[in-house]
C-alpha cells in the first residue's frame, strides 16, 4: 500500500520550498512596506541603481521575467514617484527607465532589509551550513534551467 499522500507532502522538500518562500516573501513585504515599496520592487531599485537608463526589456531580461511583468511594476513604481520613463534620444520607439531622487534615497535601506532577509534566512547555521544552503539553492535553481 502507499503512503498517504499528505504523509508524503508533508515530507516533501518541495513542500518545504512552498513554505520557505510563503514566510520569505511575507517577511519581506511587511519591511518593505514600512518603506514604501511591494516585493519585488526592491530588486527594480537595485538594478537601476547599478544601470540606470535600461530600457524595459532590458530590465525584464536582467531580472529574469516577463516584459508585461516590468512594465506593470514600473508603471506602479512611476505613479510613487521612484522612477521615471523617457524617451531614448535615438530611438523614440525605446523608452528607458531611471531612478529619481526619491528611488534612489530607498536604496540603502532596501538592501538594509535585503540583508536582514539573508541574515534571517540563514539564523542558526554555520557558516559552512550557509555556503552549501546557498550552494543546494544554486543546484536546484539549475536543475529546472537545464528541463
């Protein structure tokens, strides 16, 4: 006879993996929220703090989603005024998204929270236990890129 199936789930690493990134984004959310930003938005600040000027499909490949996705969250990220669109001096067809003043300003503490995040993640391992956590998540990341 087999087991029961809530038995199994129950077992499951990937059970454990809904669950770690359910209480990961909702940690996340509740900081981010006390700064002003959703999920998500953090990793936009990030990246157009290191290139700003990106066109949005430069953006959506950089952070690995789709354009629809990017253009949702900067037209959100534009209306809170984080970031602004403007026309590529060359091709009018281009439109490339930079920080403002007030993105820019959330830098530093959302990669407070970034870290804060990190350190939660990893309360109570080694730092050995660390660098192979990290060096599994990396494995299993790679394991769907190669399906």
């Amino acid at each position: 006879m087999h087991e029961p199936i809530t038995t199994y789930l129950e077992e499951s690493i990937s059970l454990s993996l809904v669950r770690l990134c359910k209480a990961f984004r909702q940690q996340g959310e509740v900081w981010y929220q006390n700064i002003g930003l959703h999920t998500g938005q953090e990793l936009v600040i990030f990246r157009l703090a290191e290139e700003d000027g990106l066109s949005q499909s430069q953006l959506a490949a950089r952070l690995g989603v789709e354009i629809g996705t990017v253009a949702k969250m900067v037209q959100r990220m534009e209306k809170e005024e984080l970031l602004i669109r403007r026309q590529d001096a060359e091709d009018a067809r281009i439109s490339r998204v930079y920080l403002t003043e007030k993105g820019r300003r959330l830098c530093e503490p959302t990669l407070h929270i970034w870290k804060d995040l990190d350190a939660c993640l990893v309360q109570g391992m080694s730092q050995a236990e660390q660098l192979l956590f990290r060096r599994l998540l990396v494995q299993a990341a790679a394991n769907f890129s190669r399906s």
